[in-house]
C-alpha cells in the first residue's frame, strides 16, 4: 500500500493544531469533526472506513467491516479523505478537540504499528490503517474500562495523535513496570505487555477516588501518558455544573461551571 509523505507544522500552545501541507496528488485522512481549514485545491470526500486505501476501490463488503471496526472502537463509521488536487502545494489543519499536546508519530521509526487510546488519533498521511486493538486478556476485558478497545495504527507513515493536559513519554526497560490509570494511557508500542490489576486494598478502592484497577504496563517498549484524559475533565464540569434548573433560571456560565458563583 502506498503511503503519502507529508510535511506538517503543529502551531499553538495549550490548544494546538496541525498543519498538514499536501504535494500535488498527497492526501490526508482526518478524524470527523477535526478539520480546522483547508485552502482552496484541496477536495474532501467522506468514506466508509479508515480511508487507508488510495482509492477505497475495495469491495462493499472490506468497506463495511472497516467501518464496523471503527464503529466498535467507538469512532465514527466515516473518515474524511482530503486531497490536494491542485497543480502547487495546498494546506490542510485538524484541530485538537481539547487543551493538550498533538503528536507526530512516524510509524516506520515506531515499527510498523502503535496501539493508542481510541479518542487519540486525529489524522494522518493516505496509506495508514486504522484498526480496532482488543486487549487479549479477559480480566482486561472485564475490567480494563478505558484501555480495553484500543486503536492500532499500522503503516509506514505519519500519524498525528492527541494528548490531554501534559504529555509524558517514557521509555521502558525489559521487564520494568509502570502502573498508570487507565485513563491517562495515550498509547504505546506493541513491545509493550498491557494488562489490569486490582488496586489491592478494598479501603483504598471504596475510597480512595482513584478507580478500582491500575493498567500496568511492562517494558520493554515505549509509552506515553496524558495528564488529563477527556473522560476525567467531562466529570469534573458534569459535578460542577448544576444538576436541575427551573424555568427562571439563568443559562450556566463559565464562571459557574470553574470559579463557583460570585457574591
């Protein structure tokens, strides 16, 4: 399959967004609902699936089990492929959905493949497949929450993918753990072992507000870790907004949703 070579720039600080630039011919795949702009050349067409193929000339039948998957992993049963079909270089931007760190993963570099948090990815270059990734275990499918359906990314080329809050990349010796909330996984590469444990103590799992199992990661493989997953930020807005409103109620503003009310 061939694969698109992009040159990209990410701009911004706590609300980044990418800049893909396309040769004439390039093309880029982007989540639905990530596109920021694209300059005038560049035609967009909705797909069934991952949008990997150059084409998407395959069957009926391999377009539906792509957007099966995708639907599965919890993602939209469409992707959006943009192509520059212009005769001079075109622009495209995708957006990160919330404050955060926008990755460029290059796959070849990575092995071929990287398993990440199904909200991550955000786009990449024509040619990368997108895939559901089940954790094997059964105490992970049971249990693993968050980290149980995952993504996996599979190409030679670049992948853009998004972190919450501050990002953390880590480097795992062989056998070296790591336990992290399940949340907070980004992604990792397939060298990594993923499974989940209980927490160990019923006090600190009734009470200690940080979940009932860990994702423990052993090495050796690397790793990257976000310090505010979206489901963690969506709670704490949820809790804080109020929960009933009467008909003469005023609409919540921000200043009730993060500072409180003022007197």
């Amino acid at each position: 399959m061939a694969i698109d070579i992009v040159d990209y720039e990410i701009k911004g600080a706590e609300m980044q967004f990418v800049e893909v630039e396309l040769d004439p011919g390039e093309a880029a795949v982007g989540e639905a609902g990530s596109l920021m702009f694209m300059e005038n050349g560049i035609e967009m067409d909705t797909v069934f699936g991952d949008g990997s193929g150059p084409s998407q000339s395959g069957g009926m039948f391999d377009k539906l089990v792509g957007a099966g998957k995708r639907l599965i992993s919890g993602e939209s049963l469409f992707t959006t492929v943009y192509q520059n079909k212009d005769r001079q270089k075109r622009r495209v931007a995708f957006a990160a959905p919330y404050p955060g760190k926008i990755l460029a993963m290059d796959l070849f570099a990575l092995g071929g493949t990287l398993i990440c948090q199904k909200e991550a990815f955000l786009c990449a270059a024509r040619g990368v497949s997108l895939d559901v990734a089940f954790q094997q275990r059964l105490s992970t499918g049971f249990f693993g929450g968050e980290g149980f359906i995952m993504q996996k990314l599979s190409g030679t080329g670049l992948a853009f993918v998004h972190a919450g809050g501050t990002l953390l990349e880590r480097q795992l010796a062989p056998g070296e753990i790591l336990r992290v909330d399940t949340g907070c996984l980004v992604a990792y590469t397939p060298s990594v072992n993923f499974d989940v444990q209980f927490v160990g103590k019923i006090k600190t799992a009734l009470f200690g507000g940080e979940g009932l199992f860990f994702a423990t990661l052993t090495g050796p493989g690397h790793v990257w870790l976000q310090s505010l997953p979206f489901s963690r930020l969506a709670s704490r807005v949820f809790a804080a907004a109020p929960q009933t409103r009467g008909s003469g109620e005023s609409s919540i503003t921000l200043g009730s949703v993060f500072g409180g009310e003022r007197n």
